[in-house]
C-alpha cells in the first residue's frame, strides 16, 4: 500500500512518539539500578544518570546483611506462594460450580458475588472485623481475606463453559464424579487460564504493602513492601544499618552507602522477581486480561 | 403449591450436593470478608465504642455524617476527590486508547512488541516501588530532573517538587499515566484488531487518509469497548486513588491538594482510631459511587451498551 505524504508524516511521528515514550517507560527504573550500583557518596554528588559512576557492590552486600530485610522477603516468599496456590484452588473451585448450568440457585449466588464487585464495607468495618477474628498480626491475614476474587472466578467460569461438553460427558458416564471430573479433566486442560490468573495473583501477593501496613505491627511478619515502604517513609536505612555492626562499620570509616543507594538496592530485590518472570509469561496474561474483558 | 415445590427443591439440592459443596467454600469466604464488613457499616450510625462493641453502642443517627460535612477539611477533600477524578478520568483514561491507536499504525512487528513490553513493565511494580523511583528522579540533591533543569539552565536552584502543593496533581496524574498507560492498551488492542479489515480498504479506495480512517472507522469500531470501561471508571469515580496518593504524599505540606477521601478514611480511621466517623465518610463515598455507576450505566443504555 503506497502512502501519502501527509500519512508518511503521520506515521513519522507515531514511531518517534513510541520511542519517546520507551525511554520514558524504561529510564526510571534504569536509573534505580544505576544508583544502586554506584557508591552512595559519589550518587550524592548528582548527575549519575546512564552509567555507575563509582561501581560498586558494597550497596547490595550491606543490604543483603540486615536480618530485618532477609526475614521480610521470606515472609513475601511464603505468602506468594501459599496465598496463590490456596486462592488459584478455591476460586476455581467455586468456578468451576458456577459453569455448571444445572447448579441449584445460580443465579442467586451469581448476584451475592457481583454485589461485592461494586459495594463493600470500607477500610474501617474490614479492619474490625479482621481484628474480631484475631487475626492481626499473623501470617494468614496475608493470605486468607483475599483468597476468592469473584473478578478471577468469572474469568475462570468464561473458560470453564467455553470447555467442550463432550469433554465431561464421557467421563460422567464412566461414573466420575464432579471433584473426579474436575481434577482430573478440567484442571489439566485449563493450564493457560490458571497460569494467568496465578500470574496476577502473585503479582498481587508480591506487591501488596498495604495489608502488611494496617494489619500487622510486628517487625517479622511485615512483608517486603511494607518494610520497603517504612524504610523510604522515615529514612531510617542508616537505622536498618545499625542493627548490624557491619554496616555500621562501613559507615562510620568510609561512608560510602547512603539512605539513597541502600534503598535503591532495596527496592531492586524486591522487585526483580517479578520483573524477571513477566517477560514469560506476556503471551499468557494478554490472553488472560482478553478473556477477563468479556461480557458475559 | 408451595409444599409440592418445596420437597423437590430440597431433593435436587441433596442430589447435587457435591456441585453444590464446590460452591460453598466460596460463599462462606465472601460472606466472611465482604458481607460482614458490610454489615459493619450500620457503625456509622453509631458512636463506637472499643469496649462495647458494635452490639452495645449507643445510636446516634446522622450525626457522623454531619460532622463529616461540618468539617473544616470537608470541601478541601471533595474538591480534591473530584478535581483528581476528574483529571484521571480526562487524561489517565483516554492514554491507553491513544497507545492502542498508534500502536495499531506500526508496522515493524518487532518494533511494536518492543514497546509494548516495555510500556507493560511498571504495571507491574508496585506502589511503593513507584514512589520510591518518582521520590528518586525528583530528589533535590541528586535527582535526574534537577540534574537535566540545571545543566540545561532552565532553573537556577534545585526544585523540591515533591513538597510544592500546586505541583502534586500533576506528578500524581503523570505517575498514574506511566504505571498504567501499557497495560490498559491491551484490551483496546485486541478490540482494534478485531474490526473488520474490508472497512479500512475500502475507505482507503475512497481516498480517506490514515487518521481519517481512525476517526471514521477505528474509534467507532471500538467504543462499545470504551463506553465499557468509561462505566467502570465512572463509577470509581470517587475514589480518586489511594494507595498512589499515600505513597506519593508523604509531605504533609501538600495535603491541602492530596487529601481524597480515602486517604481522610485512612487517617481519621486507623491512624486517629475514630472508628465511626470514619465509617460514615466511607459509606457517604460508597453510596455515591453506587449512584454515579448506576447512572452511567443507564445512560450508556441509550446507546445499546451495557454492564448488566
């Protein structure tokens, strides 16, 4: 197809605008990786823009010292992978009853779920309810309160019925039962879907600092984020430092890391497992968002 | 009649009571952590008390949400609710759609995928880490922009823009921008590569230029999808952000332009433990926004779409 010029211009334009806003996109995370290789006094001094200036590990090692930050991205670990697992379960679970055209009250049930969509009790009656349950400050208020997402179960009930019937029939008349049917058939052959939404709620899990900020005031539960975020809040990397003498030591002789670069290195390891795994797994979450975007 | 239905119904329930033992575990969590807190809300209407609890209590009507409306931060915080709604909803909305729209002009198909890994990666870092980056490229001493500004001679001192009130809104809108801009353009996308191809040559046949086509026939083609999205956003429109406007406000000199409701929830709320005044501001926003979603939808009825 031949282009006009005005067109030609158009499309000029486009592709500068597009590189444009890739730097833009990259550049701020780049720069955080820069600073948290460069030596903390020298990224004092500015202008530490593309390239570490004065290289140096020492930012990483220090961080990599503190027991406080070891112990949160641990407790992040544990929560990732527990919170996923048991909420990818349960709401599929639920989704897969839900497909079902013959449940008993579908439709009531559907209602109760989509009400929660669009109306909820608000931060404070969550708030007492969780601490009526006694469940501040443990592990499972990480986990628990958001093991069903009614959006994923629809997500995963869109698949489930697009499933082929025959695919379940055979099985029925073998005399398999629904939980047979489910574990065996339709879980293995949904891998896409739940690889998705395994995908988002692990992000979830992985970047939520909130929960860990209301519910939880002891030190060796805080999640990652949450930890990150009372670090960057109240400047206190020089007091993350001092629980170790190590650091302390690197700080009183040399004075070569900062409350920049350790925070800088910081918020690098809390976010390069996810960074690392979403190239991956693009094609699958394109898919997933597509399917969660469909009207019923 | 009624005794005649009641036993079949009871005997179709025992006879799936697998499917239905699917089922239950879902409801029991939803009823759990969604519908009881709903309930707690009848704690706007009271005066709470730590130890009474919400059983003994005294009422006290409306007088949470009065005080809320008499309050010296009342129109501060709803021109801020509003005012930041607004903008997210004129610029943080339609930028994704912009995106999808050139993205569909590039042909190189490496090229295009470039950006769109890129433009998806801070979808998928998390607020703090955000904040920590913007606080980062902001910095006086040795922040890029301040670093940029000087050797280009634009400014003669360091600009501490994170602790200029009237400079927030702006920060706060472009973050939003750049966190959400490549992930929101997926679905727009796909709904531009789902138009029928025969339209575009056909308007090419009669001379239509390239943005032509995307004023007469793309942005047609997909506004069902937008109208969509326009619902949900209305409908969210009172809550105007919260976790990126907590983070990004830590000042709190900028408060008189950062101050949402949610945020006056959280502070008032947890921060100062006035249970129920808090609860009331909460449940005066929920009600709004259940009104506002409900109006949208009925007129985007008018053109044929839909939520429900």
């Amino acid at each position: 197809m031949r282009l006009s010029l005005g067109d030609k211009m158009m499309q000029r334009t486009i592709y500068l605008l597009l590189i444009l806003m890739s730097v833009i996109m990259l550049y701020p995370f780049w720069n955080a990786l820069v600073i948290s290789f460069n030596e903390g006094s020298d990224t004092a001094l500015g202008g530490v823009t593309l390239w570490p200036r004065e290289y140096t590990l020492e930012n990483y090692y220090i961080v990599f010292q503190d027991h406080r930050l070891l112990n949160s991205f641990f407790i992040t670990i544990l929560r990732t992978l527990s919170g996923t697992a048991l909420s990818v379960f349960f709401t599929a679970l639920l989704a897969y009853g839900m497909a079902k055209k013959t449940l008993l009250f579908r439709k009531q049930y559907m209602v109760f779920f989509m009400i929660t969509m669009f109306f909820s009790g608000g931060l404070i009656p969550s708030y007492m309810l969780i601490r009526s349950l006694g469940m501040l400050d443990t592990f499972w208020v990480l986990v628990i309160p958001s093991i069903i997402s009614v959006y994923n179960m629809i997500v995963i009930r869109t698949f489930f019925s697009a499933l082929p019937d025959g695919l379940e029939e055979s099985a029925k008349i073998d005399g398999c039962s629904n939980y047979g049917i489910f574990f065996r058939i339709v879980l293995p052959v949904s891998g896409p879907v739940l690889a998705t939404i395994a995908l988002f709620t692990a992000v979830g899990h992985w970047n939520d600092w909130f929960t860990g900020a209301i519910y939880i005031t002891t030190d060796d539960l805080l999640p990652i984020q949450t930890l990150l975020r009372q670090i960057m809040n109240s400047n206190i990397m020089t007091e993350i430092g001092s629980s170790n003498a190590i650091a302390l030591d690197h700080m009183n002789r040399n004075r070569t890391v900062t409350t920049k670069s350790l925070t800088m290195a910081t918020m690098m390891i809390a976010t390069i497992p996810i960074i690392l795994t979403y190239p991956f797994l693009q094609k699958y979450f394109v898919k997933g968002v597509l399917i969660g975007s469909l009207k019923e | 009649m009624k005794a005649a239905v009641k036993p079949s119904v009871w005997k179709k329930l025992t006879n799936q009571l697998d499917l239905q033992s699917m089922v239950w575990p879902g409801i029991i969590f939803v009823a759990v952590f969604s519908y009881i807190p709903m309930y707690g809300v009848v704690m706007a209407f009271q005066q709470y008390d730590i130890f009474n609890g919400m059983m003994e209590s005294p009422w006290v009507g409306f007088m949470n949400f009065r005080m809320f409306f008499e309050a010296p931060e009342f129109w501060n915080v709803m021109r801020n609710t509003i005012v930041i709604s607004l903008l997210k909803l004129v610029i943080t909305f339609p930028a994704p759609i912009l995106l999808a729209l050139m993205l569909n002009e590039v042909g190189n198909m490496a090229f295009k995928r470039f950006v769109q890994t890129v433009s998806y990666l801070p979808y998928f870092l998390s607020w703090v880490i955000v904040s920590g980056l913007v606080f980062s490229l902001l910095s006086v001493d040795n922040g890029t922009v301040n670093y940029l500004l000087e050797r280009l001679n634009l400014s003669q001192e360091p600009v501490n823009f994170l602790a200029i009130p009237e400079y927030f809104w702006s920060i706060l809108v472009s973050v939003n921008v750049w966190k959400e801009i490549g992930f929101g353009s997926i679905v727009y996308l796909a709904a531009i590569a789902g138009v029928d191809p025969a339209m575009y040559e056909a308007a090419s046949i009669d001379g239509a230029s390239r943005f032509k086509q995307i004023y007469l026939i793309t942005l047609p083609s997909i506004s069902p999808v937008i109208i969509i999205f326009m619902i949900l956003a209305i409908g969210n429109l009172l809550s105007a952000g919260f976790e990126d406007i907590l983070l990004l406000a830590t000042n709190p000199i900028l408060r008189p332009y950062s101050d949402v409701i949610d945020t006056y929830v959280y502070r008032v709320g947890i921060l100062n433990a006035r249970f129920s005044y808090a609860t009331a501001v909460g449940l005066f926003k929920a009600v709004i926004s259940v009104i506002l979603l409900v109006t949208a939808n009925k007129i985007a009825r008018r053109a044929d779409v839909s939520l429900w």
